[in-house]
C-alpha cells in the first residue's frame, strides 16, 4: 500500500533512515518511493570514484548536501598504487559546482586533489560547511587558504594524513575575523610552522570549537595559551610535546589542562619528554581515547599514563608499550573497545622491544569489550590465536601483521592455520580481516566455511594454489573488498569464480600469478566489471598471452572505462581485447 501515503509523509519517514544500505533498499520498493526518496536524499557515500560518474551521481540524486568520496585504492597506503595512477577529484567538483549549489560537506580519501580544485571548491559552494581530506595529495597551502578566506561558514576543516605543499604557514591569516563557526580543526599533517597569533586568535573567536588537532611545529610553551582560549574541547591533538623541565611551563600545563573539563580525546606528543606527561594526569579519568602512534614514549611511562585513564576505550600505540603496558592496560581499561600497535622500527632485523603474542593475549582477557585490533608484531603463536578467539568472540575486526613475512608459529613452526581458523569459527560477526605468517589453503578453506560475515579481507605472502583464492570467493557471502599481494594465485580460481566479482566494490591483486590472457577473457566475459591491469613494464600487447601482469584491479562500475588513465594502466573489456589510454 506504499502508493497510498502522499509524499510529504513518506518524505518525513525517510528523514529517519540513515545509513546508505537501507536508504537504498526503500529505493527500490516501488516507482513512489524511489520518486520520493531520490528528492529528499541529502547525502551520499561513494566507496570508488571510478565506480559511477559524477553525472550519473548528480542526475539520480539532484538535492544532495554531503558527498563521501574514495579514491585510490586502500593497498595505496603502502605504495603499491603508482604515482599518477588517478583519482582526481577535479572532474567531480567541476560537476557538482553545477549541480549542487547548496552542496555543504566533502569529505575525500585518498584523493589527488589541486589547488584549483579547492579554489572551486571555495566559490562554487555558498554555504559550504565540511571539508575532510583523509589520505589526499595535491596541493597546497595556498588552496587551504582560499578555503579559508570564502567559506564563511567553515564548521569543519580536517587534514589528516594528508600530503600538503607546505608553502606558508599564514595561510591562517586568510581566516576572516568575522570567522567564528569553526568546531574542527586538524592541521596536524603539516610539515612546517603556522602562524602561530593567526592561531590563537582564530581559537580565542570559535566559541563552538570542539577538535582541535595541532602539527609538530606548535611548540609545547604555546599549548596553554590555545587551552585557555578554548576550554570547551573535547578533542586535542598536541603539538611537540617537548621542551627543557622547567617548573613554570609545567604549571601553565598542568593549570591550563585542568580548565578543560570536557577533554575526551588526546592524540600528537611528538617528541615526548616523559617529565611533562604528568601534566595532563588530571584529565585522564575522562579520557577516552588515546592516539599515542607518533609519541616515542616508553613502557614505564606509557603504564603510568594508561593506568590513569580507567575509562579508555580507545587506544592506538607504538610498541613501546610492550608485553607489561598490555597487560597493565588489561588490569585497568576494562572498557577498551579498541587497539592499535604499531611498530616503532618495521625494517629493523632484530626486535627493539619486548612486545610478543602475550601482550595481546593478556588484553583478550582483561577488556571484555574489545572487538577492534590492529597488532604489529614480530612472532605469534596458534595457541594464543585461539586464545584471543575464545577470549573475545566478540570480535568484528582482526587486523594481525607479523613483520616478517611467512613467519610460522615459533613454538612448533607449524603454520598459522589453526590460529587464525579459530579467529574467523569463533568470532561470528568478524567484517574486516588481516591475515600474515605462514598460512596454507587450509586457512582460506576456514576463512571460505566460517567467515560468513566477512566485508574486506587484506592477505600477503598466503597460500598454496589457487585453491585458497577459490575458497574465499566462494564461500565469503558478504565479501566486498579483497586486498591480496604476493600469493600464489593465478587464472582459474579467479575465472570459475567471475561472478562474485559482480557482487564486491573491488579486488586487488598484485605480484600473484594471473595472467594477461586471463584478464583479457575476464573483461570480455564481466562487462559490468572494469578489469584494469597496472603494469609499468612496458606495452602488454606485445607479451604472451601467459605472461603474469603485476597489479590488477577489478571492481564494478555503472560507468564503464575509465577515460583518465595513465599509460601504464590498461583495461580490458567486450568491445575490444585491450583499450589503451
């Protein structure tokens, strides 16, 4: 009876439904409704900017307020993608200044996004209000500041992790005194100074300011002042948090930090001098999440600190923190939720610090609420692998990285197997998954029959045969991105199971065993599919047909081939065996 409600009430029910998945299942009920609910969508999220146009986007949607867009594939974060592979974002700004005049939210991630782009940004959009640059490159400072002096309405400007041609730091001064909507601000990706007085006073006048996320350069005698402008920050990133141990500055801190009554979040600490970490013990009780991945603090200090935080439920790490600041963590964060290590020298031939299987161990035990790990380590054990499953079934992401690759367990040197097939039979909501070690097609055939909720899988160094591809793509239900470098799978697990593909945002393979004959009859047997091969070593037309390609790319598209492509990117498609660019 859906064609009986008028439109004005169907519209006011669906300003209740939210996420993207359900937005498009009402969509697709009855002709009214997707009517109704293409008119009064406001925002968007699209996981590929190659898998639709901008134009397609503009005309199914012509009202929206926030787009979501991704660029360059995740396995970008470790330079796997080439340089100048694409992801510009230019083609869909110059659409959207057309289209959608009101348009108020960006946000971008792993995007190559210029100057122009911003400058655009800035004139097209009147009442434009969020702009986050997750991951992106491009340009520089001198677009950030035609963001910030003709978006009067800023509320929200978010750099991070971002590559920035650090030009000036006055960028800042380009902020209007009449500028008082800010409540986020992250800056911390840039390189060199700002001007620290434009600063300030841009603080002092953002009553509303509420993340505030400072680079390295902000020296740690002027984080007072910045505190006492804004006590009403609930996130701080700290500039360095260095200087000589001088009492008077360790005061200002100490008083300036106890005026921020409703700090929830603290990232930054470069440059650490652990005499200054008690400064901010007054506040930790609030605490809840702590980003500690830049700070070279020691265990000693790092247990002090987190032992002070009894409400912590989130905490990203260097492996400083070690097997004993784990397990101090497990004994006192009972309401950790999630955890991250990281190594503090990846490429160093012997371990640096005392951070084994245990320590994860340990907090499976102690934090009852734990469901996200990410876990940079150097040795592991198929016992403490079905430990943390029966531990935490809980479980929704298991993120495990053993330095080196291949490295079985090193109390039996048995495989990983057993460990890494109990995470995915145990933890039954499980959505994103890392795998490393020593690992057989036994794994993926655990993965395949257990992971019936799985979202992304990332693999390296995996593997038998072709098998364990199979067994993923077959059995893995909900898969949508699989991320795989340097395993031993090639042409017939991927041909004998092209159909999955269709159902999944996208596929990565890179130093695998797939062959340019088998991508050319993909493309041609998928045309829904856009099959690119990346191979800078040289035209592929003029190899056999046998011969392995080193990265491929596959994810689905309602837009057909790309037209920006470099030349080492080609694509294969049922028009034609190879299109070049």
């Amino acid at each position: 009876m859906a064609y009986s409600f008028p439109e004005e009430v169907l519209e006011h029910v669906f300003s209740f439904i939210h996420t993207d998945k359900d937005r498009n299942s009402i969509s697709v009920v009855c002709k009214s409704w997707y009517a109704v609910e293409r008119w009064s969508r406001r925002r968007i999220f699209v996981g590929n900017c190659y898998a639709v146009s901008p134009v397609i986007v503009t005309r199914r949607f012509p009202e929206l307020r926030s787009v979501a867009l991704k660029g360059k594939p995740h396995f970008a974060d470790f330079n796997l993608v080439p340089e100048g592979w694409g992801g510009d974002v230019f083609p869909w700004i110059a659409t959207m200044a057309r289209a959608y005049p009101m348009l108020e939210e960006l946000r971008l991630k792993r995007m190559v996004v210029t100057d122009e782009s911003l400058e655009l940004i800035s004139r097209s959009f009147k009442n434009f209000k969020v702009l986050v640059l997750s991951s992106c490159e491009g340009f520089s400072t001198d677009g950030l500041a035609a963001i910030a002096a003709n978006c009067r309405n800023l509320r929200e400007l978010d750099l991070r992790e971002s590559e920035v041609d650090d030009l000036s730091g006055h960028w800042l001064t380009h902020f209007p005194d009449s500028c008082t909507s800010l409540v986020s601000l992250n800056i911390s990706c840039l390189g060199s100074e700002v001007s620290f007085s434009a600063l300030e006073r841009l603080v002092g006048r953002c009553p509303n300011l509420r993340t505030l996320r400072l680079n390295r350069a902000v020296p740690l005698e002027r984080l007072p002042n910045l505190l006492r402008r804004a006590p009403q920050l609930v996130e701080l990133g700290t500039g360095a948090y260095s200087a000589e141990p001088r009492p008077e500055v360790f005061s200002s801190l100490e008083g300036a930090f106890g005026s921020c009554k409703e700090l929830k979040s603290l990232s930054g600490f470069w440059d650490v001098v652990p005499d200054y970490l008690p400064s901010i013990y007054s506040i930790c009780s609030g605490i809840t999440s702590l980003n500690l991945s830049y700070a070279t603090i020691q265990s000693p200090d790092l247990i002090k600190l987190v032992t002070q935080c009894p409400n912590l439920q989130r905490l990203w790490v260097l492996d400083y923190i070690e097997d004993s600041g784990l397990e101090a963590l497990a004994a006192h964060c009972k309401d950790l939720q999630e955890l991250r290590v990281f190594p503090s020298e990846p490429y160093g031939v012997e371990p640096n610090v005392a951070l084994t299987e245990q320590g994860l161990v340990s907090v499976s035990e102690g934090c009852p609420k734990l469901h996200s790990v990410l876990y940079f380590c150097r040795q592991m054990t198929n016992a403490a692998l079905v430990s943390i499953a029966k531990n935490r079934p809980n479980m929704t992401r298991f993120r495990l990285c053993i330095i080196e690759p291949q490295t079985p367990d090193y109390q039996t040197m048995e495989p990983l197997d057993v460990g890494f097939g109990a995470i995915v039979e145990h933890c039954k909501e499980l959505r994103r998954l890392s795998l490393s070690g020593l690992l057989t097609d036994r794994m993926f055939d655990y993965i395949g029959t257990h992971a019936k909720k799985l979202e992304m899988l990332s693999v390296a160094f995996a593997g038998d045969s072709d098998l364990g591809l199979h067994h993923v793509l077959f059995g893995c239900e909900s898969l949508r991105k699989l991320e795989i470098r340097d395993c031993p799978f090639g042409d017939k697990a991927l041909l004998a199971n092209a159909a999955k593909l269709e159902t999944m945002r996208s596929l990565w393979m890179s130093s695998c065993s797939v062959s340019y004959g088998a991508c050319k009859l993909l493309g041609q047997k998928m045309p829904r599919l856009n099959v690119e091969v990346i191979d800078e070593r040289g035209p592929l037309d003029s190899r056999p047909e046998s011969c392995s390609v080193e990265k491929l790319y596959i994810y689905r598209s309602v837009a057909g081939p790309r037209r920006d492509m470099p030349q080492f990117v080609s694509t294969m498609d049922e028009d034609s065996e190879l299109r070049l660019s």
